[in-house]
C-alpha cells in the first residue's frame, strides 16, 4: 500500500518520519478514520483494530506494552481495546 507523504508516494515499509498524528480521546472503540500507518502506545494493553485491508472484522493483539509503535495500517480501534494514551500516526 502506498502512503503519500511530504509531495511523494512511499511504500509502508519504507522509514519515513511521520507527518501527523492524531491522539485517541479513551480507550476503547474509536473511529472510523484514514488508514494510520502506525499506532503509538501511551498506555500498554490489548489493541484491537480493524487493518486496512481487512475490515470485515477486528483482530486483537494481546499484552502489548505501554510507549511501543506499533506499524499497522488500521482504520478503526474496537471496543475490547484495553491500550489507552493512544496516538495514531501518519
């Protein structure tokens, strides 16, 4: 998936600095919102998203910690979310 970013088209896997970001109010379901390319962690615990590829359903990454990015191109958080002080990055 192509990202556009600083006047040009990137690959996802390509280390970019991000150019925004966008803070989640709370835990729990929020959005939708534009394909994120990352997820920043304030506040460790389960995350459950929608993938931009995937949006028939939620998949939920378990235990994760607090102060980790998390490179993931997703379009919505669930409400099983347990991770707080969530930031989305772009």
């Amino acid at each position: 998936m192509a990202i556009r970013a600083f006047g040009d088209l990137f690959n996802q896997v390509d280390d970019l600095p991000f150019g925004s970001g966008i803070s989640v109010p709370a835990s729990g379901a929020y959005g939708p919102f534009s394909t994120c390319r990352a997820i920043y962690l304030g506040q460790g615990g389960d995350l459950e998203i929608k993938l931009n590829d995937q949006q028939d359903k939620f998949l939920t990454f378990s235990g994760l910690a607090r102060g980790q990015i998390v490179r993931l191109g997703a379009t919505e958080i669930g409400p099983q979310s347990t991770a707080s002080k969530i930031i989305l990055l772009y």
